[in-house]
C-alpha cells in the first residue's frame, strides 16, 4: 500500500527524549537560590524575560538558559551575587548537559518500527554541540536518514529544509510536542503535523491550536499510537 507521505519528521526534545523536566528542576533550585531576595513568581518572570531579551543572541538551548540564569541573578540581587552562586548556576548547568537521555515511552518502539516503511528526519533545535551528545547518547541515530539541528523552527526554516531534501510539503509529515514550533509552521506550508503533548511545556512554546476540522493536523496522547494513526491516514477510502 502506497503512503500520502514520502518522509516523517521528528522533533526530539519532550518528543523522544525528556528534557524540560530538566530546566523545571534547575528553575526550582535557582529561585531558591534566590529566595532571600525575591519571591519565586518573581524571579520566574525576570528569568523568563532574560531569556526572550536574550534569543536573539544566544538562541535556544542549555548554555543559552545558563546566561540567562546568571544575567538574572546578578540582576535581581544588583550584583551582589556571590561568586560561590554563580558556581552553583554553572554546576547546575553541567549537570543538565551530562543527564542521562531517558527516552520517552514508545519512542524507541515507534521510530524503529516506522524507520522500516519511511524515511525518518529528526529535526530539532538548540545548541549543535548539546543535541548531537543527546543524539548520540538516545540510541536512536541509526534510524534516521537525515538530522537536522536547527537554530529556530518557521515556516520558512521548514520550508528550506524541504527544499533542501526534495520533498514537498504536501508529502511531509511532523510529530512533535510543540504547537509553535513542530505543528503551526508545518501546517502554513500544506504539510501535516501530528501533535504528541508533553506534560511541561516552556512558556515561549505555548500556542493556541489550529482551528476544529484543520487539514492535516493530529492529536494524539502518546508515540505508540502513530503507527495506527498512519495506517488509518494511508487506508484507502
């Protein structure tokens, strides 16, 4: 049976492999951290607004996430933070950049299964040297004919990689946990998302979803169910 999809597309972080739990966690030590100068809410939202003032210099992953921990901290105590803390934001830091890659459940399963009918692409963001480790480290490489490490997800962005690999976007399926990034852009271009919610998402990643009745757009509650999603989509009518 032929398939509408000539390749599937997978985003890894909250998608694969767990990862937000990990900036949650950091989050939670650093406003204590900082608890004898502010409240927890307010040390979020400076910490929130630092790391938007700084996307456009650092852009997206962990050591990204640690200048923006640290620009906050001296901020938010008028540069009296001690030196033994911002040690402390560096080591919590290196601990996130060394955790253990803990694959999601039906992960491994799904993308094995599906790497023998489909050419796979991973397409994920952040910081190159951080995702190849976590690439490397998830077990999962060898299913992919293509990675892709981007700085930012558009629809342009897709668009180029598209282009770049000669499929078109009505052929092309995404799966991800992110409206904003892994779902909205796709389906501007023609192409079709699945949407796999992940139980914490960052703020900057929060979206409205697409309208009722959008073409090519799924919602499903987790990866192991893809497999029968894709049959059902390829059944003839």
């Amino acid at each position: 049976m032929s398939s509408r999809f000539d390749a599937i597309g997978f985003d890894a972080d909250d998608t694969l492999w767990h990862t937000e739990r990990l900036y949650v966690e950091v989050q939670t030590r650093f406003k204590a951290l900082l608890a004898q100068y502010h409240s927890p809410d307010w040390i979020e939202a400076r910490l929130y607004e630092a790391e938007m003032r700084n996307l456009p210099h650092f852009g997206y992953g962990i050591k990204a996430f640690a200048l923006s921990l640290i620009e906050t901290a001296v901020e938010l105590t008028e540069g009296r933070v001690a030196g033994r803390d911002v040690q402390a934001i560096v080591d919590l830091a290196k601990g996130m950049l060394a955790a253990e890659v803990e694959l999601l459940e039906h992960a491994a399963a799904t993308v094995a299964l599906l790497a023998e009918h489909y050419p796979l692409l991973l397409i994920t963001k952040g910081d190159l040297r951080d995702q190849e480790q976590k690439i490397a480290r998830s077990g999962l490489a060898e299913h992919f004919r293509q990675i892709e490490i981007v700085s930012d997800k558009s629809a342009p962005g897709y668009a180029a990689l598209l282009r770049r690999h000669g499929i078109a976007p009505e052929r092309f399926l995404m799966v991800g946990n992110s409206l904003r990034s892994d779902i909205l852009p796709v389906l501007a271009l023609g192409a079709s998302a699945v949407y796999v919610p992940y139980a914490l998402t960052w703020l900057h990643e929060a979206a409205d979803p697409p309208p009722a009745g959008q073409p090519g757009f799924y919602e499903l509650e987790h990866l192991g169910r893809l497999p029968a999603l894709l049959d059902e989509i390829d059944r003839p009518a």
